[in-house]
C-alpha cells in the first residue's frame, strides 16, 4: 500500500465512544483501496462429555456411476439475481508531482455501486458519497473487467449517498435490483453482501451472515472536516464488509436489496459489526438525486457550532455548557421568529440540544414548511420562539465530473 492509499485509508477512518465497551472504536468508511496483514486464530475446542456424536452416512456412489451433487441454495439463487446489477466504482482525482510540477489523474480509491434503475437511454447506480468525494473522474467497472466512464449525477454527504449514470447499453439485457421494504426486516434473518473488497481483484465478493440489529444509530461525518453531520439509523450486519465494501448492496434471502453498506467498526477484540444504510431511506435519497442532482434536507437557516467546540473565551454569558451557539443567522423566516446571532440553543420541541448533531438531528426528522418551537438562551434570559422549518438543497462533493 503507498502513502496515497495510506493518507486516504487514515482520512476514512472516524471514531466514535462506546459507552458499553469504555474504549475508543473505529469506524472505517469502506472505500479505501488499502491491503492488511491477515492473521488467521485457531480456536480450540475441547470435548464437553465422553459422549461421541456419530458422524452422518456420506454419499456413496456404485462403481462406474456418476455423482450428481445439488449446490443451489437460496443464497446462491439471491447472488445470481443481484450479481449483474453491482459494480466497482473507482475515484480518480489529480495527483500532483513534486518533482515534475505536473499533475495527473490517479485512482485513489474504489468503492462499489448497483444498478437500481434503467430506461431506454440511461442506467443509473447508488452508491457512497464518500466513495465518489473529490474525484475528478469516475469509473465503474463491470463483472467482464471492462472500465465504462460514469456521470455523477448527484451526492449527499448528509446520507452519504450518491447516483453515477451510464448509458443503458453498459447493462443490456439486465434488470434493475428491486429494494426490500426495510421497515419489515428482522433481526437474525439471512443477510448476503456483495462487494469490491480490498481492490478489483477481489471484485463481486460474496459474504453472508444476518441481521444483527434492524436500527442502530451511527455518525455521518464529513470527510473533508471530520465533524459529524448528523446521526443516522443504519442496519446492522455480521457479514463481512471490509475496505471496498462501500456502496454495495446488503441484500435479503429473496434477492431484494435491504441496505447500502457504508461503515464497520475496527478494533481489537471487535468483529463483525458491519452498517448499511437502510433501503426505505436510500430509495427517497437516490429518486431525488437522479431526477434534480440534489437532495432535499429541512434547515433551519443558520451557521452555527457547538459551544463546547468554541475556545471558552468566545463563549457568550449564558447559564449553560452546552447548546448550539448561533454565528448568523441566514433565513429571513427564522430572522423573523426572532432568532439572533450569539443567541444559544438549547432546546428543539421537547429535545433537549447540547450539541450541532443534536439539532441536525432533531431537525432532520422535520419536514420543511413544518413549525418548531426553540429555546434559546439570550445572555441570561431563556426565550422560546416559533420557527418554520426551511429547506436546503445538498451540492456535488466531486469535482467537474462530466458526462461520459
């Protein structure tokens, strides 16, 4: 692995506190083109009884006659209806040389991306945003080895959710995966990922397990800053994900798609906690980022931090630790509420906020046009107000990225 893919591997990594565990956790966006060292452990296990279970009769076969052996199951039948759809999805950005002063572009990452919808002209795929982020160029790579040139239509770091477009004929004579509806998934039902883990090499992996948990809450975090966007409910699985993952499709034992996998956790004595974004959400994501390249998110209307990422000299002379301090305030609706800029937020309806991912959050389970109440400490004094939810559109993450 060079230094590229080493600063690219470290830029994909977040960390986020375990209560439970008391220790610091990784959780690795599985984009990276990064290779590790395998250790493989030997489990002992020893006899519980001096009972001996019997082994079962093998199959036998007469002399001179065949063996026909079955090996359809439904995994294989649910791989064989997804396959065609999944692709490698590759980042190209510009590299600068040193020495020379020339830049070119290089692939610095690779992630994966299935085809969810076609017509008669396009194929359009979901994938990461982080996959896609920053990329002055994109590839998708088919089962064949073949490398076609893709679009990027639209990116939402706020889902972590992107749509590639490529032209119909890329996947002739394939259909579009069809997504199951997430709400109605259970823990401990079969779950199958399909990826491009550690590189085209190990391109369309197949891996299964089940579902650990139906809803678990996670960070989005922007890769460029590393501050968390929001938190997101996210399926979690115990099939094995790894670095390349990212953007492939967790699917259920029909061969409908559950989820979009997009994080792990790594850490010593931590295995098989791998996340995908649920299907219901990436259906309303991706329809919206492949008809207007955007995504439509509620806001509030204003810049701002949490007060506990502000040096304390800067802090405003309010009776709290903790809140959501208003730099400026940008929405003429919300100026009208009554919102100021130093005021401090501390409450959304009956939430309490300490931090700016609390009031995203909060905020993101609003629609826009729908009424709010804040409460907001101005220097001493504890004021409530009424402010109608705005909305904000969500902008391309990657560079000037044409049509192929």
């Amino acid at each position: 692995m060079n230094g590229n893919q080493d600063r690219e591997q470290s830029r994909r990594s977040r960390r986020l506190w375990s209560g439970s565990a008391a220790r610091w956790m990784t959780v690795v966006a599985l984009s990276a083109l990064s290779g590790s060292a395998l250790t493989i452990g030997l489990t002992r296990v020893s006899a519980e009884s001096h009972h001996v279970a019997q082994p079962k009769p093998m199959a036998t076969r007469l002399v001179g006659q065949p063996m026909t052996i079955q090996i359809s199951s439904d995994v294989t039948q649910a791989v064989r209806k997804v396959e065609p759809d999944v692709v490698g999805v590759e980042n190209y950005q510009l590299v600068s040389n040193f020495f020379s002063q020339q830049s070119k572009l290089q692939a610095t990452g690779i992630g994966t991306g299935v085809m969810f919808y076609k017509d008669d002209k396009s194929a359009y795929l979901v994938t990461n945003n982080h996959v896609v982020e920053g990329a002055a160029k994109v590839d998708i790579v088919r089962d064949s080895g073949k490398h076609y040139n893709a679009e990027v239509v639209g990116t939402d770091p706020y889902t972590d959710l992107a749509v590639l477009k490529v032209p119909a004929s890329v996947f002739k004579g394939v259909d579009a995966i069809n997504f199951a509806d997430s709400d109605k998934i259970e823990a401990g039902e079969p779950a199958i990922a399909i990826g491009t883990p550690l590189g085209l090499d190990f391109a369309d992996t197949v891996t299964s397990g089940i579902v650990s948990a139906k809803s678990r809450i996670m960070p989005v975090q922007d890769e460029a800053t590393q501050q968390t966007l929001d938190y997101q409910t996210v399926i979690q699985t115990d099939a094995a994900i790894n670095p390349g993952n990212s953007g492939g499709p967790l699917v259920d034992i029909h061969g409908d798609v559950m989820g979009i996998n997009s994080s792990k956790i790594v850490a010593q004595n931590f295995e098989g906690m791998g996340f995908a974004i649920p299907s219901n959400e990436v259906k309303v994501v991706a329809k919206q980022l492949m008809q207007t390249g955007h995504a439509i998110h509620p806001a509030l209307g204003i810049e701002a931090y949490s007060l506990t990422s502000l040096p304390q000299q800067m802090w405003p002379d309010v009776p709290v630790d903790y809140g959501v301090w208003v730099k400026k305030v940008t929405s003429p609706e919300t100026r009208a509420a009554g919102l100021r800029s130093n005021d401090v937020i501390v409450g959304l309806n009956a939430t309490t906020i300490r931090t700016m991912a609390d009031l995203r959050t909060q905020v993101f389970q609003t629609k826009p046009g729908d009424t709010v109440t804040l409460k907001v400490y101005r220097d001493s004094r504890l004021v409530t107000m009424r402010v109608k939810i705005g909305s904000m559109d969500t902008q391309l993450t990657t560079g000037d990225v044409g049509s192929p």
